[in-house]
C-alpha cells in the first residue's frame, strides 16, 4: 500500500501543474482577440423616442477595446478583462472595460462574443448604445 501523504503530494502536484495550465489557456485566450475587428449594427433610442442605427466596427487591440463612434467623442481605448464560458460545446467569451474620454466621461463595455457574433452594450453618461453584428 502507498504512503497517504506520497498519495496526497501527488494530488497536490497534479491539482498545481492543472492550475498553471488553465491560467495559461485563459491568457492566451485573451490575447487571441487582439487584431480582431467586428462590423456592428449599434442602435440608441433618441429623445423623441425614435431608434436611430449607424454603423460602426469594434476593433481588439494590445489588450484593449475601442470603436469608431468612441474615437470621434474622444474615448481613450480601455482596457478590459475577459471571462469564458462554455455551454453544449460553445465558447462565449464576457468582456468588461470602462473608457475615459478627455472630458472625464465614462463609457462601460459589456460585450459577449460567441462563434465570430459580438453583442453588447456601451453605456455612457447620457447613453446605452445597444450593438449587435459579426467578425470581419
């Protein structure tokens, strides 16, 4: 019979060496977005009550977000965390980031991407711009 703490070290060992490399996996993961670019419908309902749409593309880069309609208003890209999840063999990965325009003004990235479709939300000060649309 083995020694139960041989037995326990080896459990340790195993549960350390699993560790790393799922903390790997999500890193390279995260990193696997940069230089990725999504075309998106964004819509905003106006003061009237109207939907407006424009498009616009959602760009990954060096470990930050960032869109068309965020530069022209003066949004720094943000830097954002990613979690994965995954259900019945799809992957969707949860983005967050929070850009800072030069006047001080927030804009909070919620976005989820599965299989190459990127929907979302970018919510502002004064807004929620509601996204939806796919990989390039």
């Amino acid at each position: 019979m083995k020694h139960p703490i041989r037995i326990f070290g080896h459990v340790l060992l195993c549960s350390i060496l699993f560790g790393i490399v799922f903390t790997s996996a999500a890193t390279a993961q995260q990193l696997s977005f940069d230089g990725k670019i999504y075309s998106v419908t964004v819509e905003i309902e106006n003061e009237e009550g109207e939907i407006e749409t424009w498009s616009d593309e959602i760009q990954f880069q060096a470990g930050k977000v960032t869109s068309g309609f965020s530069k022209k208003n003066g949004f720094a890209d943000a830097a954002y965390t990613v979690e994965a999840e995954d259900t019945d063999g799809l992957t969707t990965y949860y983005f967050s980031a929070t850009a800072v325009s030069s006047t001080g003004e927030t804009l909070t990235w919620t976005i989820a991407i599965t299989e190459g479709f990127i929907s979302g939300e970018a919510s502002g000060t004064n807004a929620t711009y509601i996204f939806d649309g796919k990989l390039n």
